[in-house]
C-alpha cells in the first residue's frame, strides 16, 4: 500500500467527524474572537508605553487558541485508540509508518489552513480597530506573523499528536500540555529575571514570530525552530511507543 490512499482515508475520516470539524471551528473563532476584543480594547490603553506591540496584540487571541491547537492533535491522534479502533486502523494499514505519516500530515495541513486563515483575518481586520499605531500593509513584520501564526499553532497540534500517539489518550495529553502552555511558562517568567528559560518553551518560542522586535534571546524564525524541536521530540517519541506497542 502506498502513501497516498492511506492519506486520503485519513483525510476523509478527520473531515467526516463533527467533533474534530467543531474543534477546528472553535480554534477559528475562539483566536479571531480574542484577537480583534484584545485589539479593540487593550490598543488605546497599550499606545505609548514601552510595551506596546500592534503586531503582537492582533494576536492576542492565540494565547487561548495554541490551548484548542492542543486539543485538536491530540483528538485526533488519540481517537483510534478508543473502543480498540487501533486494532482496526493496523488491519487495514500494516505498515505503522506510513499510517502515522498520514495521521500527521492530516493533522498538520487542517491545522496550518486553519491558522493561516486565522492568522490573516487577525492582522488585516485588527489594524483598523488598533488606529493609529497600526503597521502598514507593507510591513513584512505583518505578514511574517501571519504565516507565524498558522506555523505556531500547527507546531502545537502536531506535539500535542505525538504526545496523545505515546499516551493514547486525548485526556491525559491535555493534562500534560496544558500545565506547561498556561502554567509553568508563567512560573519560569517570573523566576528567572528576563525569561531565558521561559523563552525555551513551545508555547512562548513559537510567538516570538508574533512580535514586531523580539528583544529575548530567540528571534522569530529560531523561536519557531525551537518550538519545532519540540514537537520533533514528541512524534519521535509518539513512533517509539507506536512501533513497539502491541495490540
């Protein structure tokens, strides 16, 4: 069997379940939703202090929305092991590579069309309602953080695959990877002075393509990469688990 039908049924059942449609419906609207509130409301207050970012705050959704990114990789990875569906899943597709290749790049493309689509929509409607202060459509730090946007959140969702693929379940992945996105980054930021450590996180890495001057130790494309070696890790691991597991 080759890559390319297993992909396709991969894609057809991610798109046939409500439940994984719903997430990807919530990401959508739960980023954009925030983001053009944060703009709205948070820009007259943020101009002139020293803090003010236009870019970073017409994603200030994403904040939340990585948290939904998280949940989508991990449904999606952890479904086939309920009700031993991965029993199923392995008679019709022997070769444990090629299905969990498929499973990934389903994921990944859902999630990256998604964010791009988030991540543009953010920027573009944001400007107007953060007013003067705003960058222009010519500032490639806008567009940078568009497509930093749909990269980040993929990023996520793929860690969050490897991660449910190793525990084989979406509750216990959520349990993991939530503490550290909305918990132990905000703990390391405030015990280490500026952040270093913090600023090695996935969560915290991968927005550093969402600020205009990212003044830290990472910049936006090696804060990305960080961000990438994590999710490396957890589908190298998630394939360990997966190849050596028996069923």
């Amino acid at each position: 069997m080759t890559f390319t039908p297993v992909l396709r049924s991969e894609w057809i059942k991610a798109r046939s379940l409500p439940s994984l449609n719903g997430i990807l419906a919530l990401l959508f609207a739960v980023t954009v939703g925030l983001s053009l509130l944060g703009s709205a409301t948070l820009a007259h207050e943020a101009k002139g202090t020293a803090d003010f970012d236009p870019v970073l705050l017409s994603f200030f959704g994403i904040n939340f929305g990585q948290v939904i990114a998280i949940a989508f990789g991990a449904a999606c990875a952890a479904g086939p092991y309920r009700d031993n569906g991965m029993r199923v899943w392995l008679a019709a597709v022997p070769r444990r590579g090629l299905l969990y290749s498929a499973n990934l790049t389903v994921i990944g493309a859902l999630t990256f069309g998604i964010g791009l689509v988030t991540g543009a929509i953010c920027f573009l409607v944001g400007r107007p309602l953060i007013g003067d202060g705003a960058i222009g459509l010519d500032d490639p730090f806008g567009w940078r953080a568009m497509l930093g946007c749909a990269v980040h959140l993929t990023l996520m969702a793929l860690m969050a695959a490897g991660v449910a693929t190793l525990l084989r379940s979406s509750a216990a992945t959520m349990g993991v990877l939530i503490p550290l996105v909305l918990m132990l980054s905000f703990v390391l930021g405030d015990v280490t002075r500026g952040g270093s450590v913090a600023e090695f996180l996935p969560d915290r890495a991968g927005r550093q393509a969402l600020v205009s001057g990212p003044t830290g130790v990472l910049g936006p494309w090696t804060g990305l990469a960080v961000t990438a070696c994590w999710a490396a890790a957890a589908i190298g691991v998630g394939w360990m688990a997966l190849r050596r597991r028996d069923f």
